[in-house]
C-alpha cells in the first residue's frame, strides 16, 4: 500500500513540474477522460485532449497575464480507496517569477490508475481551510 501512495505522490509532483511549463498540450497524459474540473465558480468536463486544451489554455493565458513563476504543494496527502482508486490532497503556493505571492488554495483530487498508471479523474479546487 505504501508503494501505490508513493507513486500516487510522484505523479502529483511530476504533474506539478509539468504544469508549470505553462503548456496545456503536455497535460493530457495525466488525465482519465473523461474527467470533471470543479472550482468554487464551475464544473466543467473534459471529455478528451481538445477539451483539456481548450480548458488549460485559458488556465495558462491567465497565469502567464500575471507572471507565474512556478508552485509549491505541501503537505501531500494520498489515501488509497482501492488498487486503483486514491484521494489526493495538498495545499498549492503560486509565486510569480520574481517570487512575489500570487494565490493559495487546495485542491483534492481523484484518481485512478488506468493501464499501470495512475491519472485525475476528478480534481476539485477549493479553500485551504477544507484540507485536513
């Protein structure tokens, strides 16, 4: 069980790495499709690569109009529902690139591990308070 959390942790660092690339084509591997975005504002599915694109475009066009940098996620939290079912929860510390604070929130997501690998099905965004 702590390998599959281990792993389950290593793709939500690498997708991390990834998304601060600021490129939404590089994205679609990390997801199940289809999949479900939801934020204190909308839900939003995505059904496949075009629509994750299309989504993560106008993410990316807005934190590029306000110079991110980069982020930080601490702590991580997995909890593993099955063999191919976890919850993931963390805190996420946006900067800018000159280091200036830019946003703080958390975020949970479901995964699933689809074809040894483990993907977000779910990812739900919300205030740092919820995250136990």
């Amino acid at each position: 069980m702590e390998n599959e959390k281990s792993k389950v942790a290593e793709i939500i660092v690498e997708y991390n790495n990834v998304f601060a690339k600021l490129n939404p084509l590089i994205l679609g591997s990390f997801y199940h499709y289809p999949s479900i975005l939801i934020t204190p504002e909308t839900v939003v599915t995505i059904n496949n690569r075009l629509k994750l694109w299309l989504v993560f475009t106008k993410i990316v066009t807005d934190l590029k109009k306000q110079n991110y940098g980069r982020s930080e996620i601490s702590p991580l939290n997995v909890k593993l529902l099955s063999n191919n079912l976890a919850l993931i929860s963390a805190i996420v510390t946006r900067y800018t690139k000159d280091n200036q604070l830019l946003t703080t929130f958390s975020f949970t997501y479901t995964m699933r591990k689809v074809e040894g690998r483990w993907k977000i099905i779910v990812g739900t965004i919300h205030d740092v308070e919820s995250v136990s």
